[in-house]
C-alpha cells in the first residue's frame, strides 16, 4: 500500500523496519529556529532524518523580492532528497509536533510539487506517537543516497501575479489559512504590514484537524471544503498564509478530502505586502 496523504501512527509503527521508507521529523517553530533541531537530537522516531525548514526547506530570502519562505530551487532540493535516501520507489513519511500544521505539510506539499506521490504525513505528530507509547531513538541514522528525480509540477504554483489577476474573479477563489484573528488583523505578526489580500476569503488551516489533533475524516473534509468552495473547482483554488508554510495544511486536507491538488501561493503574505500598491484589507 502507498500512503499518499496522511498514516497513522499504527500504520508507520508496523513500517519501522521497511527498508524502501524514508521518516523526516519537521519540528520546527517560528519563535525558536533551532528548537527543532534540538528536540530532534533529544530524540525522534527510529531511523528519522531531520529536515530544517530554514535551511533544508527554504530557499534564499531576497529582500524586496521574496517572501519569508521562499521555495529552494528545484534541482537543490531534489539533491536534498537524493542525498536523504529518497529515490522514484521510496515512501516518505513526514511529521512535526503540530499535526502538521508546521513544516510536515509544508515538505509533503514539495515533494509533491517535484512529482512524489508517495508521501504522507502522520496524523497528530510527534505527540501522537509518544502519547501511543512507540519506540523513540537519539541516534542519527545513517542514510544511503538515492536518485531523486525532480518531476516539477509547475500547475501547483501560484505567483504573486496570478493571485492579484483572480483574487477578486468569481471564478476563482484565494483563501487566507491563518486564523481569523490573523485574517483581520490581530494576533501574533511575524510582518510588518496587518490584515489580508483584497478578495481573500477565510480558510482556517486549524479547521482541518479534530479536537485530539487529528485530521478530520475525508468525508468531513470534503463537505467543509465544498461549502467553502460552492461551484468553483479545485484547479481554480489557491491558499496562502503568512510565510508560505501553514497554508500546505490546506493543501493537504483537500488532497486527503479527494478533491485534488489545489494551487499554492507560495509567496504568501510575507510577498504580497512587499509592494505597497497591493491592496489589503482588515
């Protein structure tokens, strides 16, 4: 079987062993960049590798230009994966300590964005596999690199020009994933500039997972997103958030739902309100 969305901690405890799987741990929080990196050396899951969102999931901020978390260039994280065993037949399970509303989401999403569909991210995290009593590890494993070929799926982007083309289309739709205090204003800023995209409607990344931490079932996924939606189809639905990394959780939840791959403004907040002729709004 292929996860290609989200694996239980059950499912990947009875995987520990499968030699074709490679486990990212993501921990990482935006107060403290190297607290992931810490709590990762304290201890992980068996045989995972960390994966840095700074370092290993970023690419160069250029200031005037980019936003907060911009994406690598594809051929340096496709050697990123090579080098961290992940080849065409590998499956990648990925995690962090939020549910995956931090970088998990952010690393399935890319590495779907290069053309890997074996990828899935476990459902409530880091604290789900403690609390179920698994096997924890200090040791950093040992990898042995691959060939990972980068299939980049260019359909899954949306650029900054294209948000400001549509954001305000009947035809389209552009969500914000941050909170609704965030979306009006309020709240923990990592930018300069508060409030939202013109045209933005609200699409809590939060809503995707129940009250234990867990993602909401396809079913309820799907009839929460199609309420949101109405008439407009996947492909014409893009979700940013501040930096370019919570709105994956989104990304994700439609792809678990069943309702396809939407596209992803990268860029996000962080980008949009670079240039100050961009309207926002609170």
């Amino acid at each position: 079987m292929t996860y290609k969305t989200i694996i239980s901690a059950n499912e990947l405890a009875e995987h520990l062993h499968d030699t074709n799987w490679v486990i990212l741990d993501a921990r990482f929080t935006l107060d403290d960049e190297t607290w992931g990196q810490s709590q990762y050396q304290a201890g992980h899951i068996p045989g995972a590798h960390y994966a840095n969102l700074a370092a290993d999931l970023s690419g160069t901020v250029i200031p005037g230009h980019t936003g907060r978390r911009p994406l690598p260039p594809s051929d340096v994280f496709a050697n990123t994966l090579s080098q961290w065993g992940i080849g065409p037949n590998t499956q990648v399970i990925v995690y962090d300590a939020s549910g995956g509303l931090m970088a998990a989401s952010r690393t399935w999403w890319m590495l779907r964005w290069l053309g890997h569909d074996a990828v899935a991210v476990l459902d409530g995290g880091w604290t789900r596999w403690l609390n179920a009593g698994y096997p924890i590890a200090s040791e950093v494993p040992t990898l042995t690199p691959a060939l990972f070929v980068a299939q980049e799926r260019t359909d899954y982007l949306a650029n900054v020009e294209l948000v400001d083309n549509v954001r305000q289309n009947p035809e389209w739709a552009v969500f914000d994933s941050r909170s609704e205090a965030g979306f009006h204003g309020g709240g923990v800023y990592h930018d300069p500039v508060r409030g939202h995209i013109v045209g933005a409607r609200l699409a809590d990344r939060a809503n995707t997972l129940d009250s234990h931490g867990l993602f909401r079932s396809p079913q309820e996924l799907r009839q929460y997103y199609t309420r949101l939606l109405g008439e407009i189809p996947i492909e014409r639905t893009v979700f940013y958030c501040g930096s370019g990394v919570t709105a994956a959780q989104n990304l994700l939840a439609v792809a678990h739902a069943g309702l396809g791959d939407a596209k992803h403004y990268v860029g996000s907040w962080s980008e949009w309100i670079i240039d100050p002729a961009r309207p926002v709004e609170l």
